[in-house]
C-alpha cells in the first residue's frame, strides 16, 4: 500500500486552551479544514478546567441568542463599543450567515426574532451544546483534556496554541506569554445607584433613549439600582469609564404633562405625574405632594421630568460579557500574536465585546473560524 509521505512526519501537536463557544468552534473547524484535505498528522488537544461548552447553557435565558440578523458588515459593527475595525476584517471572511449555516448542517434549525436576534428553533441551549458535541465526535485525531492551563510551560510541547479562556481568571495564563492585556471590566450587567430609593420591580422607560435605543430604552428598578436593556447598554457604552457617573433619565415630556394639567386643573401634580408614569415612582418624585398641578411652576415640572442618576458600580447580574482582553494591537489580521511564535486567541479573550442581541456569540464563532483556518493552513504550508 502507498504511504502517505504525513506518515513519515512527527505528527504536529495543536493545544487549545477552553472549551467554551469559540475554541469549541475553533476546534470543529480545524478538524473539517483537516478532514476534508484529507490530513491526519496532527493532535488536537482541547483543555477545559470545566465542563466543556458549560458556558453556553444559559445564553439568551437558555435560549441562546446564536447571533443577529443584521446583514450588512458595517451596520452590524456599530454593535461593538470595541473591537468594531478589527472586527469588519474578520466579518468579511466569516459573517452570520456562515455561522448559520454551519448550525443548520449540525442539525441546529433556526429562526430570527422580530427584533432580528437569531435563535435555535428549540429555543434551547442546551439543544446548541450538544449538537457541537455530537458534531465533535465525528472527526478522530482530538482529545478533550479536563485541566487547567496555569501558565505557558504547561504548553511547550505543542506547535501550535490557540487561546480561548473568556474573560474570566485567564490574566496570569496571558501574562506568561507576555501578551499585552487591556484589563478586564464588566459590561452588559445591571447597575448600583447612589441612594437609591426606588421600589424594585417598576418598569419604565427612559425617553430621552428612545430615539436612539427604540426598546432598549426600557429599564427596570432592583433592589440597588437599574437593570435591563437600557442599564446593559449604558454598562456597555461607559464600560472603561472610572465610577462614580451620572445619567439623565427622562420620564415624561414636559409638552404631555402642560396639555394633561390644562384638561384637570384642579389635581394635585402627584395626581398629574401618576397619568404618566407607575404611581409609586410619581409620589416619590413629587414627594406625594397635594399642591394642584396648576400651581407648579415649569422648572419643578422639567426637575419631575428627569431622574438623574449617579451610578457608582456595576452589579453581578446580566449578559455579563468583560471588556478589555488580548489587545488587538500586538495581533495580526488571523488573531495571531505578534509577538510570541504559533500562538492565537479567540473569543471573549479578545478586546472586543459587543451590545446584547447576539453579538458577543458571533465574535467567538467569527473568531474561533478565523483562527481555525490561518492554524490549518500554516499546518499545510510547512508540510509542503
Ligand atoms: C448569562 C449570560 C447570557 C449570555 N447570553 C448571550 C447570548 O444569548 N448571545 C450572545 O451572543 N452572547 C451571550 N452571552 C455572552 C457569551 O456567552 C460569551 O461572550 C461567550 O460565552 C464567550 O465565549 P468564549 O468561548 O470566548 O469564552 P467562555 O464562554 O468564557 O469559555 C471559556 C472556557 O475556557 C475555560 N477556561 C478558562 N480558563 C482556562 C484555563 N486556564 N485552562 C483551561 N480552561 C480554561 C472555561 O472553563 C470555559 O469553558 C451571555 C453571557 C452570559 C454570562
């Protein structure tokens, strides 16, 4: 029988560190890339300290938000407070509908939502997790290694590593390679308020982010502060900003509330606000005053209007994604370092992170591809 001239050749070693959605990914499209140009001299070890795709599970409230259907590059961008150029570069070479595709062949049927968030039609996470697995276990040549990376001498006798902790406890594994990082702050969570005062569970919406946000502008009290779409977003945009801020938040327009008073002169302006707004927020507001509406003057209307917030730190619950990561500047077109030989990086790990909607899960999929392909084809290059 003919033997492949691979055979002859020290089989090249690939460790990728986490297996979360992107080097979970990464490593799907490495062993296609490999399998379909018929290559078998190679090792692929994944390493997890957890669970592998442990991290998927609650996406989207275990509904998993996939990506977004948003179809044009530069339209889809703008839903990254950081990372957007580098990213335009990698969106042309692997978008949503790539993504999709490679779903709908693991036999993952989607749909896309009113607001354009794309979901498995099981609306199920866990349906995603184990179709990636159930798609591994078709290629040979891996393994995957329940252990955690420390440092990069755990990693020499590898060839090539790829790196795809997330944005969680990875800094000293980072640093041991001695790849510039920009330090990790949360974004897309909830926030604590100075003083807060307010009941939690009302739900309002703040108008002067309508324009701009449409229903990202809604918000919710909890027991310490804001959360929902408007607060993650607000996270996400003053995401490397230094606590304490201020925000304005308007209730009501001042035009609606004047034609409200006209038409019932004779309420009281705690009456007046509760038209507009839930009642125990206007009582708050207005210090359930009895004085009619009629009485007040336009200043202490537009003081009504407007809830100015000063926010003092982020809380733990939400999409909770991290800005900052492996900065992009000491990286290539293909994720790789700069400045340490055969190494990437994928995922959450980068200095990218997106709004909620499914951005944050496109990046690891764009990413992971991304890096699968310039780790295959530097393979193929120096076996020729
Ligand atoms: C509650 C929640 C809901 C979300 N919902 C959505 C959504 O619907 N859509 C969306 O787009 N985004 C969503 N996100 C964001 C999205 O989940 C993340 O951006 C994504 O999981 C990042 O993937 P990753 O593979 O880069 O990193 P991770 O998911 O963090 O995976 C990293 C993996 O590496 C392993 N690891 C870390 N360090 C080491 C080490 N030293 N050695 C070995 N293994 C290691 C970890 O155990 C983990 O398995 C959500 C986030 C949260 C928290």
């Amino acid at each position: 029988m003919e033997q492949s001239c691979q055979d002859n050749i020290k089989p090249q070693k690939i460790a990728i560190v986490g297996a979360g959605p992107s080097g979970f990914y990464c490593a799907l499209w490495i062993l296609e890339e490999f399998k379909k140009l018929n290559f078998n001299n190679f090792v692929l070890d994944i390493f997890d300290k957890s669970q592998a795709l442990r991290t998927i599970l609650p996406t989207g409230n275990q509904r998993c938000n996939l990506t977004n259907a948003t179809d044009d590059i530069e339209d889809f961008i703008k839903n990254y407070p950081r990372g957007k150029k580098f990213l335009y570069s990698i969106f042309s070479r692997h978008f949503n509908y790539d993504s999709i595709e490679f779903f709908n062949k693991l036999g993952i049927a989607t749909y896309i939502q009113k607001d354009k968030r794309i979901f498995p039609k099981s609306n199920s996470s866990k349906e995603v997790k184990d179709k990636m697995f159930e798609g591994l276990k078709k290629y040979k040549n891996y393994h995957l290694i329940h252990k955690k990376i420390n440092s990069k001498d755990e990693l020499k006798n590898y060839d090539r590593i790829i790196i795809s902790t997330g944005s969680r406890n990875c800094e000293n594994l980072i640093r041991s390679f001695n790849q510039p990082l920009i330090p990790f702050k949360k974004s897309l969570c909830a926030l604590v308020v100075k003083d807060f005062i307010y009941p939690k569970g009302v739900k309002l919406k703040a108008l002067n982010y309508e324009q701009d946000y449409g229903h990202e502008s809604e918000f919710i009290f909890t027991d310490k502060g804001i959360s929902g779409p408007l607060a993650f977003k607000i996270s996400s945009i003053k995401s490397r900003d230094d606590f304490p801020y201020s925000i304005e938040i308007e209730l009501f327009k001042i035009e609606k509330i004047k034609d409200l008073i006209k038409q019932n002169p004779k309420k009281s302006i705690t009456t007046i606000v509760s038209m507009l707004i839930p009642k125990t927020i206007a009582k708050i507001i207005t210090d359930n005053s009895t004085i009619s509406a009629s009485n007040v003057s336009d200043d202490e209307l537009k003081k009504y209007s407007k809830l100015n917030l000063t926010i003092i730190s982020s809380s733990d619950t939400g999409e909770i994604v991290n800005s900052g990561g492996v900065d992009l500047k000491y990286l290539d077109k293909n994720c790789k370092s700069k400045i340490n030989d055969n190494l990437w990086f994928c995922g959450e790990v980068l200095d990218i992170d997106g709004f909620c909607g499914g951005f944050n899960l496109q990046n690891c999929w764009s990413t992971g591809f991304v890096v699968a392909k310039d780790v295959v084809s530097s393979i193929i290059e120096k076996e020729k």
